[in-house]
C-alpha cells in the first residue's frame, strides 16, 4: 500500500517536473530579483564612488597652499599632510578599540558557548545583541559625561604615574578625559557586540565529535577550546573583527561628542593633543564650509570610504577561507 502511494506521489511529482511551468516560471522570478538587487547594491556602491570622485576633484588638484588648517588664507599645508593627520586618528583610534574590543569578544563568545548554563548564555547573548541597537550619539553622551571623568579622575592617573616610562602613557593627563583613550573604550564597547556574536555562532559550529575526541584523550575543557575550538573558528574571528574595524573606522557622533581634537600625530593617549579621525572631523567642519572647503572634506571622506571598503572586502575574504 505505501508503495503504491509512494509511487504515485513520485510519478505527479515527476510529471509536474517534466512540465516544469511553475517551476521554470518561479527560477525566472527569484533569479531575476535576485540578481536586480545585486545590481542595485553594485550601482549604488559605484554611484557613491563616482560622486565622491567628482566632487573631490577640485580639492585633489587645487594648489597645496589653499588645503588644509588655514587654507582660506593661502598658507594651508596641502591635502596630503591634513589628510594624513586625520586618517592617522582614525586608524589609531580604531587600533585602540579592537586591541581592547577582540579579547573581551573572544573570551565572551567562549564564555557564551562553552562555559555559561543554557538559560544564562541565551540571555547574555541577548543583552549582547542589544548593545548593537543603542545609537552612537547615545554612547557618544555616555561616554564624555561618565566615563571620560571616572577615568580621568582614578584611571589614567595611575597609568601615567606607574607607566609614564612607556610613551602611550606620558604626558599630563586631560582633566576632563576627552582623550584618545576614552574614545577608544567607547568604540570597543560599540564594536563588542559584532565581534561577540560573530565568534559565538562560529565557536558553536565547532564539530561536535572534534571536541569530544580532544576531552576522550583527556584533554581540559581549556584545552579542547585551545586546540579544537579556536583553530576552527580563527576565520570567524578574524572575520569578525575586520568587521567591528570597518565600525570603528566610520564612527562619527561618539567620537565628535567626547574627543578634544589637534591636527597632529601623537600616540599619547591622556593628553590634550589629540589626532582627529576623518568622519568626526567631516561632521564637525562641515557645517560651517563652503566652496574649497566642503571638497576638501568630501576628499576626506574619499580616503575613508576606500579605507572602509578594502577593510569590508579583506573580511569577506577571510569569511570565505580565503585568507589564513
């Protein structure tokens, strides 16, 4: 009896195959929105590309003496120096945050996925997840009016008086906070969250029999993580944290509300001299420029979005297993 049925079933299925209208019809569809959308996002992306080539261009070939701090009086330093300056902020600043934000994702992504009870890592997962719908301007606010005072005031301190031999730590601490430092923690707490989930999905995808073979050979729950956890998710990680990089890299609000800026290169991270990055810097003088002016920041603009999109392809590339 469930033969027959079988193989009535298999013989309408066939035939509606042989027909293939509705199939046909249904490919046809998905593969033509499909590939509109695809196009859609290439067009996007290049039309972006084209406007900010088209209105930096003016800037890109003005005369050095009109560029830069001072430029509408014609003793400006060029746009390669005041650009230099601020993409040397903005990678810095972006240093800072992953080198603080990748640890602590890590170590809660293993926490989540190999050490809490199920009803505890399923709620630390969710607040985790929340972290990445708070707005900038909101870190922005609670950054320069909690955190840049507590940290000026029993922190950095402590760091300047015991490694001020060490140059990241010299210097005579900012008494209000609005340092390097305290923009980097606010971008490691806005990046935590895509770093953290990234590796939690990848760590729970960890082949089940490979952790049970290094615990069979009697290995420590640390060891199994060591040797069969975290070599299997070293792409997703990776991945991960180029990702949380592309964030810090464009930020803007959060680090135009607390840092105190100054065109000038410096890897000290209490003082009051303090590298601008590109996107604060843009929301900053924006309003209040014209002509020359605003070309000079779209060509800024420019310089991050070409920073951006090489550190989004280089992650994709490490998603796929492209990059070791």
């Amino acid at each position: 009896m469930s033969t027959d049925i079988t193989d009535d079933i298999n013989r309408d299925t066939g035939d509606d195959f042989a027909s293939g209208q509705v199939n046909r019809v249904g490919d046809r569809v998905f593969s033509g929105m499909s590939r509109g959308a695809g196009l859609v996002i290439l067009v996007t992306l290049a039309g972006v590309a084209l406007f900010l080539i088209w209105r930096a261009l003016p800037a890109l070939t003005a005369d050095p003496s009109e560029i830069g701090p001072g430029g509408s009086e014609g003793n400006g330093s060029g746009f390669l120096p005041y650009v230099g300056t601020l993409v040397f902020g903005t990678v810095w600043a972006s240093v800072i945050a992953l080198s603080i934000a990748v640890p602590f994702g890590i170590a809660i992504a293993l926490f989540i996925s190999h050490y809490a009870p199920r009803r505890l890592s399923r709620t630390l997962g969710y607040v985790i997840d929340l972290l990445a719908a708070i707005p900038s301007v909101v870190y922005g606010l609670w950054g320069i009016f909690v955190l840049a005072p507590a940290m000026a005031k029993h922190v950095y301190p402590w760091f300047n008086d015991h490694l001020g031999f060490i140059p990241f730590f010299s210097g005579k601490v900012l008494a209000s906070g609005r340092s390097m430092a305290t923009v980097g923690l606010v971008l490691a707490v806005m990046i935590l969250p895509i770093i953290t989930a990234i590796s939690r999905e990848v760590f729970l995808q960890t082949p089940r029999l490979n952790e049970e073979a290094a615990l069979a050979l009697g290995a420590t729950r640390w060891e199994m993580i060591r040797i069969a956890v975290l070599p299997y998710g070293r792409s997703g990680v990776i991945s991960g944290a180029m990702l949380g990089l592309g964030r810090a890299l464009g930020e803007t609000m959060a680090v135009a509300l607390i840092l105190a800026p100054a065109n000038v290169y410096s890897f000290k991270l209490f003082t009051s001299q303090n590298p601008n990055t590109i996107a604060a810097n843009i929301a900053l003088q924006f309003p209040e420029s014209t002509g020359l002016e605003v070309n000079t920041l779209i060509a800024t603009g420019l310089v991050l979005f070409a920073i951006t999109l090489f550190v989004n392809v280089m992650s994709r590339r490490v998603s796929r297993g492209r990059v070791a």
